[in-house]
C-alpha cells in the first residue's frame, strides 16, 4: 500500500509541534523510532541523539531510511514479539490507531524505554470539530489519510488517549494539539503571507480548547513512578 502521508513541517502541524517537544524534553542518547515513514522527523532531530533505530512496516522506505538512522528493522508491530531495550526516546508518530494489538505494543515500548526515558506520541483527534459537524449531518466517511483514514482501526480522543497511556503504565507530562491542516486542504487558493496568518490564529485557538480543535493530539509521556 503506498505511503499517502506527508510530512508536515508548518505552523501548528503535529510534526513541528512533536520537534518542538522533543528538543525541550531534554531527551538525550538513543532514539527509537516506531513507524517513522521516511525518516523525515528524525532528520530534524538526529542531532540529539547518538544513536538512532527504526521499525518500519513498508519495506520500500529502506532507501530512505538507510542514510537517516543507524539501524532498520522491517517488521510488523503487531507481530514482533519484543522491541530492542536501552533507549532514551522512543516517538509513535501516527502510529497507535493503526495497531490491532495496541496493548501489547505498549507494553513492549514500556520494557524498551530506560528509566528516565520519554515516549512522544501522536493521534487523530475523532471528537475534531469537522467530525462532529459531519456526524451532526450523517456523515462519516472513510478516506485514503486524515482522522477518518480508512486504515484506522482505534479511534481517541484527548481523555480516551490519555487513559490509554495511563493504564499502559505511563504518566503523561504533556498534551498538545494541532491544528486542522488547512495549508493541505486549501494548497494555493490562499496566498501564502495570508495562509500563514490563518495558521497562527488556528493555532493558538486549538491550544485553548484541545479537545474540540486539535486535529491532532501530541503527548509527552513518561514511566509511570512505579516503573521507574
């Protein structure tokens, strides 16, 4: 199946947005990255970390991911029986909602943390407001990418993805939401310097009400005390 997602580098976007939290967090060493696509992500933040591993489900990435970490694995999450141990940092970008197992994985990315280790994670938000006001009309259809990607097996929303996180064993130390990628939706029908300042506005207003309007959710977790 081909790759339908990009990555997404703009204001109020969750991949700048999971940057900005990993460099702040402090976290140093060995990253882990689960699903990281092409690698983009952590190309803007390898310099962090001295070592940098991936698992990656689509086998034609390897070009991509070959020059931007130092060790590839090509597996199924859902499969694997366990996860390399020791790292510092461990990113889910886009990843929980697609897993059939996803308490099993959870578990395995709680073993393969370090004890003073962080996990960021990010997932669709289905209580958005465009899915509300469709739902309001009827409407819930299936698309190739978005919150409704018809890949999707798991649906969160803010206190549903918390308490995911919480009953896997972790304590979540940062919720962030962004914002609804209006700068893919409308491409160039908005000039940019006007693009640019609806996507500030946009997203200063997700962050005051999470839950209605993050597009998005974006968390910093961390061992809960009793696993540290």
């Amino acid at each position: 199946m081909p790759n339908v997602y990009q990555f997404k580098d703009f204001e109020g976007s969750s991949h700048r947005i999971l940057i900005e939290l990993i460099r702040r967090s402090g976290a140093r060493g060995r990253l882990l990255d689960l699903g990281p696509a092409g690698g983009e992500l952590c190309d803007s933040i390898g310099d962090l970390f001295d070592h940098k591993s991936c698992i990656e489900l689509d086998a034609d990435r390897i070009p991509d991911l070959r020059h931007r970490f130092d060790h590839t694995i090509i597996a199924d999450l859902d499969t694997v029986h366990s996860l390399p141990r020791g790292f510092d940092a461990i990113v889910l970008a886009d990843v929980i909602e697609h897993l059939h197992n996803q308490k099993k994985v959870l578990a395995e990315v709680r073993e393969s943390l370090n004890p003073d280790g962080y996990v960021f994670i990010s997932v669709p938000n289905i209580a958005n407001l465009t899915i509300r006001v469709g739902l309001l009309f009827g409407l819930f259809i299936y698309r190739e990418r978005g919150i409704l990607d018809e890949t999707h097996v798991r649906f969160y929303t803010l206190d549903t993805v918390r308490s995911t996180l919480e009953n896997a064993g972790f304590r979540v130390e940062t919720i962030r939401g962004s914002s609804i990628p209006i700068r893919l939706i409308l491409g160039t029908l908005i000039p940019n310097p006007l693009m640019k300042m609806a996507e500030w506005f946009i997203a200063r207003t997700t962050q005051l009400w999470k839950a209605l309007f993050a597009y998005q959710i974006i968390i910093v977790a961390r061992l809960d005390d009793g696993d540290r």
